[in-house]
C-alpha cells in the first residue's frame, strides 16, 4: 500500500541536519478550548519531544514537518524530566498529548516512560487524548491504559477513507482497514476514537477534496466519538510546501470548510475543525481574509452549535467562490496559477 517512487521522493526533501534542541523539555505545551468531555474546556496541550515517528524512518506523510522537532538524542531521562516539566504545570483536568509520531509506539515513547507518565498524571487528569499510528493499536499493547482512573481517547490519522488517496496524495503507509481493524480495538475496550481527517491534500481540486470530506466522514461516523477536519496547513520541508511554492499546490478556502461543518451537521457523529494558521498565507483561506468566518468555524465546532456559522453561510455572496471552484474543478492540473505565473507573465516552476 506504498507508493515507492512518491515515498522516495518525500524522504530525499526531510532535512538530514538536526537543530540543537532542549532535550529535556517539551517541544512546547499550551492551553486551548476542546470538548473532550462531550463539553467545552480549557485543555492542556503537551508536545513531547521524542525520536519521532516510525514513519520516518521510511519516509513521511506529504504534509507532515513535525520531523522538525524530533531529536535522536531523546533518551528515557530526558523524557521523565518532559514528564516532570507537564505535571508541575498542569491546570486543567483535560490533557491533550502529541510526540511528533505515536504515544502509543514503544521505541518512540518507551513503556516506563508511559508508566512514569500514566502514574505522574493519576488524580490530576480526567480526560485524556494521545495519538497513534494504526499499527501499534494492539491489545497487548495498550493494557497499561489508566482506564480506571480516567477518560481515555485515541486519535488516528486517517486522513481520508480513500485508500488512493492515502497512497497517492498522502503517503500514510496505512489504508482504511487498518483504521477499522484499530477502531475495533479501541471500541472493545472501551477506549474512546477521534478520527483525524485531513482537507485538501495534494493533487485534489477542491470540490474534490470537499467531497473526500463528506465521505470521509460518513466511513469514520461508526467508529468515531468526534472526527477532526483538520485543513491542510503549509509545514517546512514538506512535500506540500515543496508544490506550494511553485504555485503547484492551492490552499483550501474557509468557505469550503464552513460547508463541510453544515453539510455533516446531522451526521450522527461530533464533526470539529480548529484549523492550523486560519486565514494566514500558510493555512486554509478564502480569497480575502475573513475573521468572522473563521470564528464562526472555531465556535460552532467548539459548541456543536451551527446557527450562527449556517446564517452567516446563507447571507453571504459565495457567488464568486462557488465559480472559481467549479472552474477548477475542469482543470487536470489542480495548481495555484496566480502564484506560478510571475508579475513579468514568466513561470516559477524550477
Ligand atoms: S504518521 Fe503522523 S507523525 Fe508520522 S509522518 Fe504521518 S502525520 Fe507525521
């Protein structure tokens, strides 16, 4: 389930070069809104660093720079003093935790550092969320989950439930049935999903990519406890950022998103969006920069209420959007061509 030549060519643009990092602190930890809970709350983001994602070590997915912040001089020590730093700070009752690749894999984030980890955050936490790959959602794996004492999801980057789509635009390594196969996992014991679902990956014009959204959706709806549409965001040295800059990529429009959120309202599952650089040149944006719109999709998703983001949708002329994706749609190649054709009328393309 590998395209070998696009892998190969993602693999040769990550950069070989590692900064000088603080190993003993986390890559950084924040506080946002999320309603893990089934309700909104202020909730603790920690990113670990670690060596990484098993995926790297092969290639990576085609938009992914967190290989930016890893380090292979993480050792066990220095992740109890990461640890050590997110507990002494630690004000919320929901926790949120990223590594840059997969909690769950035992090389990134070894078993007692997870058991230093799971026992430091007993009586303190009552939600908490870690990430994995599909592969290492095994029963064996996960029997030391702090279920007794607190509320536990996993996310999974499923990306899109096309597998063409996670083979040719993604390159997750992973398909669909490797999703269902860890959802039923997690389902039978109790340990609740959100689904990762990402807007717009390359080679995809955008109503294309709105209708992947859409069905995307639908696929993950049975497993799921929320799905998070997370729209594509520019990271360095990347595959995408490699398209973008030669005007071979375009970002998706907030109006777009908005449609998704309202079209998959009733959908029997919580959809969320919290986009990633929001109306900025790297992240999801209409023509015009649109605050209000954006709010609108922070709100709605954080509330589960789509009154307000429905009638600001409804009341506004999309007159021009609706063209100019319908007229990218009838193009073969699915390109930024405002940004490839220079101001002297010559290419950018190198
Ligand atoms: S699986 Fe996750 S961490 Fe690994 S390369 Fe893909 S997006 Fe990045």
């Amino acid at each position: 389930m590998i395209n070998r030549e696009f892998s190969g060519f993602i693999k040769n643009l990550m950069p070989r070069v590692q900064k000088k990092v603080d190993l003993d602190s986390p890559v950084s930890m924040w506080r946002e809104m999320d309603r893990l809970g089934g309700f909104p709350e202020k909730t603790t983001v920690v990113i670990f660093r670690t060596t990484g994602c098993s995926w790297y070590n092969f290639s990576s997915c085609s938009m992914c720079g967190y290989f930016n912040d890893i380090s292979p001089d993480v050792g066990i020590e220095n992740l109890y003093h990461q640890i050590d730093h997110v507990v002494s700070s630690l004000d919320t009752e929901a926790l949120k935790v990223f590594t840059s690749g997969s909690f769950l894999d035992p090389l990134e984030f070894p078993l007692s550092a997870r058991e230093y980890f799971f026992s430091s955050i007993k009586g303190k936490v009552e939600r908490l969320l870690v990430e994995s790959r599909t592969e290492y959602i095994r029963k064996s794996n996960l029997e030391d989950l702090p279920l007794d004492a607190m509320k536990v999801r996993v996310a999974i980057g499923l990306e899109s439930a096309s597998d063409s789509i996670i083979i040719n635009s993604i390159n997750k390594g992973s398909s669909f049935s490797k999703y269902v196969a860890a959802a039923e996992i997690l389902k039978d014991l109790g340990v609740e999903l959100r689904t990762y679902l990402l807007f717009k990956p390359p080679f995809l014009s955008e109503k294309q990519a709105i209708d992947d959204m859409l069905y995307s959706i639908k696929k993950a709806q049975p497993y799921s406890k929320d799905v998070s549409v997370n729209p594509m965001n520019i990271q360095s040295n990347t595959y995408v950022e490699y398209l973008w800059k030669r005007g071979l990529y375009k970002l998706p429009r907030l109006w777009s998103l908005a449609r998704i959120l309202i079209e998959s309202e009733n959908s029997g599952v919580d959809v969320v969006s919290y986009p990633t650089g929001g109306n900025k040149e790297r992240g999801v944006h209409n023509d015009n920069p649109d605050p209000q719109l954006l709010q609108l999709i922070y709100e709605s998703s954080l509330n589960q209420n789509f009154e307000d983001l429905k009638n600001y949708y409804a009341e506004s002329d999309r007159s021009l959007y609706e063209r100019t994706i319908e007229l990218e749609s009838l193009n073969l190649l699915q390109a930024d061509y405002d940004k490839m054709i220079r101001k002297d009328g010559s290419f950018i393309i190198n």
